[in-house]
C-alpha cells in the first residue's frame, strides 16, 4: 500500500474523535446502571418484590439508560439537512458542542435549582433530557464522522481509514470503562458510587469533548461538500493538500460530473432497493445485539455471580478484545472486501449468542459465558463494528449521501433503542426468567446474526477498490451484476 499522505491522517485523526465521543458518552451509562437505578429508580417504588412494580420499575431503568438513544435518533434524522446546508465540519462543530453540555448537565442535573450532589429521584428528567443532548451529539457524529473521513480518502484506502472510526469508538468505550473502573476504586462502596461517582464518570467527558472542539478548528470542508455549494476554488485548493495533481484534477472531474447528472436529489432517485439496504444493514447492526453487551456488561457479569469492581473489570477485558479485533478488520477490510467480513463476523456472533443463552439455560454462567460474550465481541468488532459504517459511507451517491446515510442513521439507533430497551424487560421478565433462566434474549440476538448473514449474502454488492462516484454504477444496474 503507498504511503498514506500525512495531511490525510491528521484530518482523519481529528474526526474520529466524533467517534471516540461516540462511544465514550454511549458506553459510560455501563458503568452507572446500577447507581442510577438505586438513585433514580428504586426510590420511586415501594414494593419491588411485587412482579408489576418490579416491570415498571425495569422498563423506567431501560428508559433511562437508553435516553440518551432518543436524541440520537434525532441527530440521525437532522444530520442529513445539517450536512447538506450547514457542512460536515461545522455539524461536528455542533456535535461537539452537544457532547460538552451533555457531560456537564448529566453530572449535576439538579444544577441550579438543588445543591449538587443533593437533588434525589425528582431530578431524573433532567438527566434524560441532558442525556437527550448528548445522544443528538452522537447521532450527528455517528454520521458525520465516517462521512468525513470517506470524502477525504483515497479509494484504495477509504475502507481502511472509515474504519479508523469504529476503532475510534471502541479506544472511546475502552477509555470510559478504565475511568469508570477507576472511579468506582476511588470511593468508599457501591453507597458512594451511587451518590457521587456515577457523576464523575458523567463529568469525566468534558475532557475530550473539549479537545475534539478545539482540534476541529485546524480541519477544512470536504471537497464533495464545496463543490456541492459551488465552490469549486475551494474545493481544489483542499484536494491539492490530500492527492496528487493528477489525482486532484481528476477528482474534480468525477464530483463535477456525478452533480451534473440529472437526478432529482429525491431520497429514491437511485432506487429504493439502495434505501432499503442502507436501511437494513444499519438496523442488523444493532439486532444482533452488540449493545446489550457494551450497556450492560457490567450488569450481566454482575449475574455471573460477580462483585462490582470484578464485573468492572471483565468489561475492560471485553472493550480490550473489541479493540484488538478491530484492529484486525482496519488491516484487513481494503484486502478481503466487505461482503467476506460481514457474513463471517454474523455466523461468528450466532454461535457466540446462541450458545451463551443455552449456558445461561442450563445453569452455567461460567466460563462458557464468558468466552462467547469474548468471541461474539471479537465476532462484531471484525464485521459489523467499523464494516457497517465503511459501507454506509461509501453505497449513496453523492447527490442523496446526506439525506439517505441520515435515515439509515436513524434507523439504525431507532433500532439500538428497542434492543436496549428491550433487554431489562426480557431478561428480568419472571415468566421469561423462570423457563430460559435469562438465556431468552441471546437466541434472539443469534437468531438476528443468521438472519443479517443471510441479507449480506443475497442483497449487499461489493464496494472494495470503488471511487464514492463509480459507486453510483451500482445502481444504475451497469455493475450490480459483477458485484
């Protein structure tokens, strides 16, 4: 592979702190779920032994710890006008912005109306809605962020610095679990870390919303979104900094003539079949359940039969095995394509969830479970992880890649929300809990896997080696069949 242009790698760096972001404020709620269901939740029911208050008092816990999800659904659904008219950086701008109020106001949601650290239950709306805040941030990001990256790269290595990204948000999570484990070592018990630590581990994200803030001022507009506004000066002295002056020259041409086609712009004016697999690959990424293991871990470990700081502790070892193994799909992605990747990585995970149900069913809850939430982890983080958000960057042409990654965006965290909603219900149910033992949710999620194996083997062209312009022929029916 040639030599990456150092220029490229700064911009590249720069925006996947969107998505360290990303992962850091979606995965900090992991280590907070049970203070924030002793400090919010359980004072506002009396009889938690009774089956109904205790659903209610699950469903209200899947409510809060998945608040944050609702604003990224609207992030997902406004990134698509924020991209088109306001831009990619300044929308990250906005992203940026979000992530820093969001951290603040979640770690002192009683601020200015109680004394920090003394507002109680009362205050639970304040936190979703500075959750909410966060989570719009996200969506935003979550868009963006890949977005950018795929409009700065080479083709060769598009694939490869996309995937820098997920890497990006799984360094993200990893960080958070080490802070929240820190945290939780830093106090006197669970009775501190449910009064005060959670909100240091809330607090802790000003940090590196800041830095992302400040570090956005050094990064220009994409090219694609100049020449887009007509600005094609601009557009040129970008690319002159990126590639090559033959390349340049020969960039411009293809985003000049991919705009000066005829195409309305209407989400549907490449088909719906590409919608419709944007679409559905974005919400099998979030069915197979990847997010019931990066909220919840802590949780689950905790019904292993674990101590808080031990359940803490095997978290940091599943962030450590998504990490490495995304590693694995960056270096590899470029080489073996995305198709290969997709359908591999789902089998892995069904396996994986299929036989953690069975050992939650027959009693287990032992090693077996452990190594396969590790595998089905390794599984996700070479697939589905940085893969989805590689080919959601790279299938839209450029005239609908705004509107249409904004609704496979949402889609795809309307999707996260229901499964992390969903969860506490299924796994806490009594009459799911008395005949699967809190195996039922994981045979759902392996049986999603296959299901998104399955679509990526009969529906998903290969986009490996493509510049974003002659993705457009994919569409058009002239490359579908080669693909």
């Amino acid at each position: 592979m040639s030599r990456l242009n150092p220029y490229v790698v700064l911009l590249t760096l720069i925006a996947t702190l969107g998505g360290l972001l990303f992962g850091y404020d979606t995965a900090v709620i992991n280590g907070a779920v049970g203070s924030l269901k002793a400090y919010f939740i359980d004072p506002r029911f009396t009889d938690l032994a009774n089956p109904a208050q205790a659903n209610a008092a699950n469903s209200l816990l899947g409510f809060v710890v998945s608040s944050a999800l609702i604003g990224c659904i609207f992030g997902g659904l406004v990134g698509g006008w924020v991209s088109t008219n306001i831009g990619r950086k300044r929308g990250l701008v906005i992203a940026a912005v979000l992530f820093l109020l969001s951290a603040l106001g979640a770690a002192a949601p009683e601020f200015p109306f109680a004394p920090i650290g003394h507002g109680g239950p009362g205050f639970m709306m304040n936190f979703v809605i500075y959750r909410i805040l966060g989570g719009i941030g996200v969506g935003l990001a979550s868009m963006l962020s890949p977005m950018y990256i795929a409009e700065i790269a080479p083709p060769k290595v598009r694939g490869n610095l996309v995937a820098w990204n997920q890497f990006a948000i799984i360094f993200g999570m990893l960080v958070i679990y080490f802070v929240n484990f820190g945290i939780s070592k830093t106090g006197s018990g669970d009775a501190w870390l449910n009064t005060i630590g959670w909100r240091y581990m809330f607090l802790s994200g000003t940090i590196p919303a800041a830095l992302f803030l400040v570090l956005l001022l050094l990064v220009p507009e994409t090219p694609r979104f100049l020449m887009m506004k007509g600005r094609e000066s601009d557009a040129r002295a970008v690319l002159t900094k990126l590639v090559t002056p033959e390349e340049r020259e020969q960039e411009l041409s293809e985003i000049r003539a991919s705009f000066a086609e005829h195409h309305s712009g209407n989400l549907f004016s490449f088909g719906a079949l590409l919608i419709f697999i944007g679409i559905t690959v974005s919400v099998f990424q979030q069915f197979v359940g990847i997010n019931v293991v990066l909220y919840y871990a802590t949780d689950i470990f905790k019904g292993m039969g674990m101590s808080t700081n031990a359940s803490l502790m095997q978290t940091i070892i599943v962030g450590a095995v998504n990490l490495v193994f995304t590693v694995v799909a960056i270096v590899s992605v470029d080489h073996f394509g995305r198709k290969p990747l997709q359908i591999i990585g789902a089998l892995v995970m069904a396996v994986s969830m299929i036989a953690l149900g069975a050992d939650f069913w027959l009693g287990g809850k032992g090693m077996v479970a452990l190594v396969s939430m590790l595998v089905y982890t390794a599984g996700f983080a070479v697939s589905w992880g940085p893969v989805t958000w590689v080919l959601l960057s790279e299938i839209f042409p450029n005239q609908i890649r705004g509107k249409a990654m904004a609704v496979a965006v949402a889609a795809q965290w309307i999707a996260n929300y229901l499964v992390s909603w969903s969860f506490p219900i299924l796994d806490d149910n009594p009459y799911l809990v008395a005949h699967f033992k809190h195996g039922f949710a994981y045979w759902i999620y392996g049986v999603m896997s296959i299901l998104a194996a399955l679509f990526m083997w009969k529906f998903v062209p290969e986009t490996k080696g493509r510049t974003l312009e002659q993705m457009e022929g994919l569409w058009h029916g002239a490359d579908a069949k080669k693909a």
